[in-house]
C-alpha cells in the first residue's frame, strides 16, 4: 500500500540524513543522541531563551533537556542564568565557542539540505511541504491511539 509507503520512505529519509551528516557533528566535538546540534542551531538562530523554550523549540522533555545543556556547559558552548522574571526557571545562550560551534553546525545543516533538495524546483519544495504540514496535523489533531481502540480482527 502506498501509505506504508511514504512511512517506511519518511523514516528512510531520516535514517540516511543522519548517517551522511553523523561523522561531520561527530568530527566537530559533538553529542549526537543529546540533540546537541539542534539546541546550538536554535540558541543562534532565537537568542536568549528559557529552558523550557529551549526543550520545546528542540522537542525534548525537560528532563532530557536539562542532562543536555548539563555536558554543553560544562563543554563551554553555553550558559545558564537565572531568570529575573522567574526564580524557578533559567535563562540559556551560547558562549563565543558555542556561537563558533552553532555556525558549523548551521553550515552542516545547510549542506545536507542542499543535498536533499537536488534537483527540486521551488514549487517542488512548496508541494512536499505542504503535505508533510497536512500529515502533521492530522497527527496532532488525532486522539493517542490505544490498543482496545482496534478491536482484533477475526480469522
């Protein structure tokens, strides 16, 4: 079926961006599994942000998120202030070695993306994101799925 498809070709895609982009994160120092290379985009391209923010721009729970930004400042790369408008929360940015870091991360990113979209005209693109964006929000407009919501089927 050509659902099965696209799911099996979605995963695919993400599997073979992180292998060809891996050894390049890798080679400048970083942690993969932490999702270090997306909190360093993010941190340069947003500022100054809550850690909460920080997790849900990344889309990591707090708690991994806080284990993540542990080893990142002890690397250097950032910091991490108290917030004058919350004493329960803290504020987060890059360090000049984490601004030197988000750059070749950033340049990184944009080669793979050059090499996804070869060949790919403009409205090419716009389709393709336009039906990711779709399937996204059918996703997030579903109920979460349990198993007593699929009754077995007879044989």
């Amino acid at each position: 079926m050509r659902r099965e498809a696209v799911r099996e070709m979605l995963l695919e895609l993400e599997v073979a961006r992180k292998r060809l982009i891996r050894p390049y994160f890798l080679e400048i120092g970083l942690t993969l599994g932490e999702g270090q290379p997306r909190v360093l985009r993010t941190l340069a391209q947003q500022g100054l942000m809550t850690q909460r923010e920080l997790a849900d721009a990344c889309r990591q729970d707090a708690a991994t998120m806080s284990r993540s930004l542990d080893r990142m400042e002890e690397a250097g790369l950032l910091c991490r202030e108290k917030n004058p408008d919350s004493r329960r929360s803290y504020l987060v940015s890059l360090t000049p070695a984490g601004r030197e870091k988000a750059e070749l991360v950033i340049a990184g990113f944009r080669q793979v993306d050059d090499l996804l979209w070869k060949g790919f005209s403009e409205e090419e693109m716009e389709t393709v994101l336009d039906s990711l964006q779709r399937m996204r929000e059918n996703l997030e407009d579903a109920e979460v799925l349990l198993p007593a919501d699929f009754p077995e089927k007879n044989p």
